[in-house]
C-alpha cells in the first residue's frame, strides 16, 4: 500500500492532539471524583486538583462539564439545606475557630519563611558585595603596580637624562674654556 510518509509537523500534531485529549480526560475523571467526594467544585479546584493548566478548564467541552457539576451541587446544597442538614451555629463557630488557628499557623510559618529567604538573600548579596569589592581591590593592585613600573621607568630615564646633561655641560664647559685658550693664542699673535 502507498501510505504517505507522515512530517514531523504531522507526528507533532498527533502527539499534541492525545496530549490534550490525555489532558481532558483526566480532567473530567478528576471532576467526577470531586463531585462524589462532595468537595467543591470551582475551574480553579479542578485545575489544581488535575494537575493541569487554568486555561484548559475553560477550553470548550470542558467548561461546559465544569459548569454543570457546579450548578448540581449548588442545588444539591439548597436541597440540603431545606431538608435541615446544615450544620448548627456552633459547629460552624467550631469550623471558624480551627480556621483561624490554621490561618494564624500559616501567617507564622509564612512569616518564618520570609525571614529565612530574607537572611539568605543578605548573605547572597554580601558575598555578591564581597565578590566585587575584592575584584575592584585586584584592579586597583594591578594599576598601583603598573604605575610603578612606569614611575621606576620614568625615574631611570630622568636619571639617564641628567647623566648625560652633565656630561654635555663637562663638554661644553671644556670646549669652552678651549675656545678661551685658542682665542688668547690667535689675540697674542705668532710670536
């Protein structure tokens, strides 16, 4: 048979295509469980509870599915409500009270937990600090040794300089006192 060699945009689409398929189901699989657990169905419980990304949950033929386990089990909480299975005012004030205490546990550890990464951001940035200081001190040892290198140049050329200065003025006071010697020997004439 003459079957047409598939591209690798074919085998990329077919593999995205049971991707999302994979996806959806396991969604929808999650949101039947949720409905017989009885938790709370939102788009974002679902989406969490799947392992999945939000965007999916609203995708077409999803939210339909999504949106109609919420309205069965809103009305299956007005119908437990009219029947009298709401819980009592105390059960309820029992239920703020642990939440509270849950919620403050929380704000402390969360606030453990700032301070931890606030301690650990500090020492990053210190040696961060320490990192750059210590490479400026290395630039700055380099130069000073640069220059004096330079400077020490500089000094011998100076001093080569002032050798020769010297000897010039030797010279030149030498070839003075020469051209004083030879002027009173041509001034005293032949003699």
């Amino acid at each position: 048979m003459n079957q047409a060699k598939r591209t690798p945009g074919d085998v990329l689409r077919a593999s995205r295509k049971k991707d999302s398929q994979t996806k959806r189901a396991k969604v929808l699989a999650t949101l039947e469980a949720m409905a017989e657990r009885g938790e709370t169905i939102s788009f974002t419980a679902v989406a969490r509870a799947a392992g999945v990304s939000n965007w999916l949950v609203y995708a077409e033929g999803v939210r339909e599915q999504i949106e109609a386990a919420m309205k069965n089990q809103a009305k299956a909480g007005r119908r437990k409500s009219q029947a009298g299975a709401d819980a009592s005012a105390a059960s309820l004030a029992t239920d703020l009270a642990l939440v509270r205490e849950e919620n403050k546990a929380l704000r402390e550890e969360r606030d453990r937990l700032k301070k931890a990464v606030q301690r650990s951001l500090g020492a990053q940035l210190d040696q961060a600090g320490t990192k750059e200081l210590t490479a400026r001190i290395d630039e700055l040892l380099a130069a000073v040794e640069r220059l004096t290198v330079e400077r020490d140049e500089i000094r011998a050329e100076r001093d080569e300089l002032r050798r020769k200065l010297t000897e010039t003025e030797d010279d030149l006071a030498a070839a003075r006192e020469a051209g004083k010697r030879m002027m009173r020997h041509v001034n005293r004439g032949p003699q």
